[in-house]
C-alpha cells in the first residue's frame, strides 16, 4: 500500500471545465517515503498538512489519496 504525508493542499472552487462537475475538491502535495512528491485528489475526509495518507485508487490517470 502506498502511503504518503500531506505536504500542502488546497481547495478547488473554480475548477476547470473537465471538473466542474466535481467543484469543490480537495488537491494535496503529498510526499512519499522515497521522498518524492506527487498532486493528487483526495477523496473522502478533508486532510490537513501533515496528515497521512493512502494511495486508494487511479482514476483516468488522475491519482486518488485517502486519509490514513
């Protein structure tokens, strides 16, 4: 299972037209043990910096990260 630390994250309001649909949603920075990073959606609970988090599922292409 891939874990990860919320870095930074913000909210989307004013998503772009493909998202519009799922506005508002919650988008992170999270940085994984081998200390890399990636922006992913979070799905589920909102998470803050600091938390952990669970990699949960890929979604044409778009990562999804759920709180730990």
């Amino acid at each position: 299972m891939k874990t990860a630390t919320v870095y930074t994250e913000t909210v989307v309001y004013a998503a772009p037209e493909q998202f519009v649909a799922d506005a508002p949603y919650q988008l992170a920075i999270v940085v994984h043990e081998d200390a890399s990073r990636a922006t992913v959606r979070i799905a589920g609970d909102r998470v803050s910096i600091g938390d952990r988090v669970t990699f949960t599922e890929d979604r044409n292409g778009i990562p999804f990260y759920s709180k730990a």
